[in-house]
C-alpha cells in the first residue's frame, strides 16, 4: 500500500489539495447561497440565510460522525493487515447503516417541524417566511446531503480522494451557476438559491458513486457482525468531528438569540457573513485533518511511527499558512466581506469593521485547534479530541457567549470565540507534543 510505502510529502499535498478543493467547495453551497440571497433581497436575506446555517451543521456534521468514524477504523485495520481484508468493509457498512437512520430522522425532522426548528435557531416574524422558502426545495433530497460527507469520508481512506474532490466540485459549480440562473435570471430569489444547492448535492451524490465502479475500489457492502458494537466504535472515534462541525450550528443559535437580544437585526446581518467566513476557515482546517487522518491511521495500524510525525510537521506548517492568511485578510479588509455578501446599508458598513476584526482573532489558532481533534482521532485518543470539541464548540464558548455580553457589555460578546480557541489551544498543544513524544518513545523501542 502506496501510503505506507510512497514519499509522505507527496502524499500529504495529493491529499491536501483533494481535501482542500473538497472542503472549500462544500462551504461554497452555503456562502455562494447567501451572497446571491443578499444581494438580491438584502440584510434580511443574509439574516434568514444565518438562521438556517445550523441546520447545515447538524447535517454535515452527522455525515462526519459515520464518514469519518468509520473510515478511521477502516485505514487502521487496513494499515495494520497491510492489504484488503472482509473486517474493515464491515465497519463501511455499518457506517452506511448508521447514515440512513441518521438521514431518516433528520428528513422527518426538516418536514414535519420545520417552523419551531427556525424559531429556535432565531427566526422572527419577519426571517421566518425568507428560511422557510429557501428549505422549500431542499427538503427533498436532505439525506444527500448526509451521504456526500459519508462517501467522501471513505473515498479518500479507498486510495480515490480525486474523486471525492470530483464530485463536490461539480455540485459546487452547479451551485453558483445555478444561484445566477434561478435568483436572478429567473428572477426566484431565495426560494432559487435553495434549489441550485439542492440540485448541486444530486450531482454530488452520483459523481462519487462511480468510485464503486472503478478498478481502484475495495469498498464493499457486508454482512456485519456485532452492528450496535461496531456502531459504538465508529460513534466513539467520530464524535469529536462530528461535534466540531454541529457546535458551529450551537454556536450560531447562541450568537443569533444574543445579538438579537442585546444588538439587534443589523448586527445579526454582519454575523451571517462571519459565519460564513469562519465556515470558510475552518473548511481549510477540515482539509488539513482530511489529509492527514488517512496516512496517519494507516500507519498507526503498521506501527510505522517516524512516518506519522513527518505528517504532523506538514500539517502544522499548513495550518499555521491557513491561520496567517485568513487574520491578515479580515482584519486588514473587513468590509469586503459585508459587500460580497449583501446590498449593505450605511449603518451595517459602519458598524461591521469592529465587529468583524474583533471576531477574527479567533481566526489565529482556529486551524490548528481544528486540526488536533483529526490528530487524535488517527492516533485513537477519541478522550483528547472529544475535550477540544466539547471545549470549544459548547462549554468554554458557551458560557463565554452568554456571560460576556452580561459582565463587559454587549460588543464583548464578539470577543468569545478568541478567547475561546486560546484556551483551548493551550490544552491541544500540550496533548499533541505529548502524544508525539510516546510515539519517539515506541520507535526508540523498536
């Protein structure tokens, strides 16, 4: 097996620019969506749009809690027989299984309490219509959206993460181009933007489905034995992934009901750009893990430790470019970010710049914090990466965004993500050098 054999450098940067394209072109169906709804209809678009964002967590987020579980497992049993084996596959198809109950509930969800679900997520009397109209067409094909996190996963632990890139990309072109064609050439507003996203996941979906008929596909469907057992595995190593990308969906319920609370409609306009951009940002910290996680749990299982740190060095010099990158641009041009994505009012062109330096900071150890939990979970420490998740994703940002606002004011509030990802980069670092040093201490046993 070439990833247990090849040049890491090689390897690292074919994966990383497949996970990268996969990852940015993922953020694109939400972002592109909300900078063709606001410029055709305004801050109140942008608004409903970022109170429909943590629906898109909750789904995302579940595909990565059985695409990522599983496919961890499958390397590593892979990495440690060092060819194809019956065991591994049995693991893809209990994580098959756990996404088609999963998509089931969430579709039942979606149709049937639709309207409390967006009240809760912050909606009002005058967003709600806006969100109800963009989910109209999408509520057809939800489980698709959980099932492109699923493949994608297992494309790239199968040797084909060409393709995975593949078929997100020809979702997210179909995406742009139809948010032009349907918002404004065919003059469907929001409801437009729904449906080029919709149709865009279609396309998705049966792109990555030709890896089943390549000659580079191991994949297989298998009766499984001890499925709860296995699916407890596969839940337990994906979690922390899982409830990175569903903590932003809790995070945007939280700001959205404080803004609300203490700053009112223009300052939730501005934060639906954030939330975009920080989407952004954390899908270049997504592909950096994505990279990484297949060569690392390979090699875990062969025990070819010397291996698995010339990964983390790649990684970590990747991660600190995206974190420079993304600080520099918001706070050096935060008002692009306002004119991308709506008509912008003189008020909210006022008031954005603070806000939006303010809020980037976190931007600054965001990728590497990201990147911890992949790291544990190919090295099978699902306890370290759960505490950064749960850390930053509810309890320490939790609190901070409801007890700033109370303590220093309401614009302190947009300073709870950087504190947010300081502290818990102090304890992800720390983990990640001394888990490194075990593995040293193994090859030095060797």
């Amino acid at each position: 097996m070439y990833l247990l054999t090849g040049k890491i450098r090689s390897i690292y940067f074919k994966y990383l620019s497949a996970a990268f394209g996969s990852a940015l072109i993922t953020s694109i169906y939400s972002v592109v969506d909300m900078a063709a709804v606001g410029q055709y209809q305004g801050p109140d678009g942008t608004a409903a749009l970022a109170v429909v964002a943590p629906i898109w967590n909750i789904i995302y987020s579940l595909g990565l809690l059985m695409g990522i579980g599983g496919s961890v497992i499958f390397s590593m049993l892979r990495g440690k027989d060092g060819r194809t084996g019956a065991n591994e596959n049995e693991y893809f198809t209990v994580a098959v299984i756990g996404a088609v109950v999963l998509s089931i509930i969430v579709w039942i969800s979606i149709l049937f309490w639709e309207e409390p679900i967006l009240l809760f997520f912050g909606a009002d009397e005058n967003l709600l219509p806006l969100a109800q109209t963009y989910l109209e067409p999408i509520q057809a094909v939800v489980p698709l959206f959980l099932f492109n996190q699923v493949l994608a996963a297992f494309l790239r632990n199968d040797g084909n993460p060409v393709l995975a890139t593949a078929g997100v990309l020809a979702g997210g072109l179909f995406n742009i181009a139809g948010d032009y064609l349907f918002v404004f050439v065919f003059d469907l507003g929001i409801y437009g933007a729904g449906l080029a996203t919709a149709i865009g996941s279609v396309l998705s979906f049966f792109v990555m489905l030709a890896h089943f008929r390549s000659k580079k596909n191991t994949l297989a469907l298998q009766k499984p034995t001890e499925v709860l057992c296995k699916l407890k595995e596969i839940c337990i190593t994906g979690f922390s992934t899982f409830f990175i990308d569903v903590a932003m969906g809790i995070l945007t319920v939280l700001f959205n009901r404080q803004i609300m609370r203490y700053l009112g409609t223009n300052a939730l306009a501005v934060y639906g750009p954030i939330v975009n951009v920080s989407t952004f940002v954390q899908c270049c910290a997504y592909s950096v893990g994505q990279a990484s996680q297949p060569i690392i749990s390979t090699n875990l299982g062969a025990k070819q430790w010397q291996r698995i740190q010339e990964v983390l060095r790649y990684a970590l010099y990747t991660a600190a470019v995206f974190s420079i990158f993304w600080t520099t641009l918001s706070l050096a041009c935060p008002n692009l970010y306002i004119t991308i994505f709506m008509k912008p009012t003189e008020e909210i062109l006022e008031i954005a710049p603070a806000i939006i330096r303010s809020y980037s900071l976190s931007f600054v150890l965001l990728p590497i914090n990201i990147f911890s939990t992949y790291y544990f979970q190919a090295l099978m420490k699902p306890n370290a990466a759960f505490v950064v998740s749960v850390s930053r994703g509810c309890l320490v940002s939790g609190i901070l965004i409801m007890m700033l606002p109370y303590a220093a004011g309401a614009d302190a509030l947009w300073f709870a993500m950087p504190i947010t990802e300081l502290i818990v980069a102090v304890y992800a670092v720390d983990r990640m050098i001394r888990y490194t040093k075990q593995l040293s201490f193994s090859e030095n046993e060797l």
